[in-house]
C-alpha cells in the first residue's frame, strides 16, 4: 500500500463532496455517476473507514469524509495556484537570501513599505549567503556584500557602494577621537566579518593592533553590544543608519569607502522576472534613502 490513494478517485471525492452528490460530481466532471460512485469506493476501501453516508439517493460527509475534504481543499487550491503560476510565468512570491545581519539590521525594519506597495507578492527570508542557491532555484533573489564579479550565469545589480567605520555608544565620545584613541579602547568583533578591523585599516591607514577584544557570533549581536556600551564595533554605514540616526550609535572617525558592494543578485535567466524587477527597483529606491 502506497502513502497515497489515487488521485482521481481524491479528486472524484472532492468534487462530491463540494456538491453533496455524486451526480452532480459526474456533470462537472464530464463522466458518468457508476464512475463517480466507483472511484469513491475504491478510496473508501483504500482508507478503510466509510467517506458518506448514503440514504435515500442522498450522500452526506461522515466525520472522516469533513476531515478529508479540507484537507483536498486545502492541497488542490495550492496545486491550482502553484500550476497556474508556472504556466503564466508569474509567481506572487520571492524568496530573498542574505546575511542574518543584513535581514535583521536594514531589510526587515524597511519591508514594511515593500508590502504597502505591492500587497499581492509575498517574500520569504533566508539567512543564507549562496550564490549556488541561485542556480538551483532555492531562492530567487541574493543581497550579498562582494568584491568579485559574479560568473557569466548571475547578473548582478549594484544597490550600494560599501563604506565602514568605527561605532560606539555616545559614552565614548570624549574618549575616541583618532584612532589612536583605540589602543585603550574596547574593541568588538563579529565571527561573520573577522577581518573588518584589518580591512578598515588598510583602506584608512590606521595602525595597530585591531585582533583583541570580545567577541560575538554575528553582526547584529556585535552591533547591539556596541549600542549598549560594551565597545567599539566595526560596521557597515549601511546596516547602521536607523542607530546613527537615532544617536545609539556614533561614529567618530566617519567611514571609508572598501573594495566590496552591496549587490542584488538574480540568474540570468529569470533577473526580467516581475516580481524580481520590482523588488529590484524598491530595493535600490529604499537603499539611496
């Protein structure tokens, strides 16, 4: 016995039990009512247990039959949703992979104004950073920070030229005023970007030692340590408008300008999409805010 009783005679059942009868079943599916009756039969001895209850030349769900009906109602509407999307080429959905740092610090707080604009498209978040997602069609859009050109498959979409700096809490700020000030400071580290501190002093000339200090799994748990006053963290200007904005955060020395991007990124093949050209266009819109 498989894990599945046939599909006709589930889709036999779900039209009689839409309609309460097996001849009306028989007319909308354009086959005779012994054909109805037979599948639904075979389903009821597949099942082991009785779907209707038959009295008078009427049929009426039992308790198994209702438990079973919204479960095909459930299955067919999603069938008929998803099969209707791949025929017209339309999805009404995205699924947008990037950084656990970069959903929680600038993409989440800002989606909101993504769904007012287009209310009929649905996104679903990963925390992931892979471009062979793209290609296996895992996901539909990356937003990933780069330095390489991507490979002949993938077209990339610049959405924002990468700057970083130091940040700390306003506490600090009698304390941090060049960066040799950070020989005494604290300094905070995230494990997903060890080499920012080396990556800022190269591009700002800085010098010292910048591998001491706490560390933390991510950047988002690195920034919200530096917000409450733990250390100097090193961040992207882009993940850290709002806190800049608001004063939870500064930045003494300002930002410099690194070799890497934010890029979105989609396939070659599906980058003209709808749905993919209009998150596009939200997302390099919302991002020169």
């Amino acid at each position: 016995m498989t894990g599945l009783p046939s599909l006709r005679a589930l889709h036999y059942f779900h039209q009689a039990a839409l309609h309460s009868s097996f001849s009306s079943a028989a007319e909308r599916l354009h086959v005779t009512h012994s054909a109805v009756s037979h599948q639904i039969r075979q389903l009821e001895s597949w099942m082991g247990k009785p779907l209707f209850i038959r009295t008078s030349g009427r049929v009426k769900l039992t308790s198994h039959g209702e438990r079973l009906l919204l479960s095909c109602q459930k299955a067919f509407s999603e069938l008929r949703t998803t099969c209707e999307s791949i025929r017209t080429g339309m999805r009404h959905h995205l699924t947008v992979s990037c950084s656990p740092s970069f959903l929680s610090q600038w993409l989440i707080p800002r989606i909101a104004t993504f769904y007012q604009r287009y209310p009929d498209i649905a996104i679903q978040f990963q925390g992931l950073v892979n471009v062979d997602q793209l290609r296996s069609e895992h996901t539909d859009v990356l937003i990933v920070s780069y330095e390489q050109s991507p490979d002949e498959d993938i077209a990339a979409s610049l959405i924002s030229d990468d700057y970083i700096g130091p940040l700390c809490a306003p506490q600090f700020a009698e304390r941090f005023h060049s960066e040799n000030d950070l020989v005494d400071l604290p300094l905070l580290h995230a494990d997903t970007r060890l080499h920012a501190w080396a990556e800022w002093a190269k591009k700002s000339g800085a010098r010292g030692n910048f591998w001491g200090g706490k560390h933390f799994d991510n950047l988002t748990l690195a920034i919200q340590a530096a917000r409450s006053g733990l250390g100097i963290i090193m961040a992207p200007r882009l993940l850290v408008r709002q806190e800049l904005k608001d004063g939870s955060l500064i930045a003494p020395l300002g930002f410099v300008r690194v070799d890497r991007a934010t890029w979105m990124m989609a396939t070659k093949a599906r980058c003209h999409d709808a749905e993919i050209s209009l998150f596009r266009g939200w997302l390099q819109e919302v991002a020169q805010e």
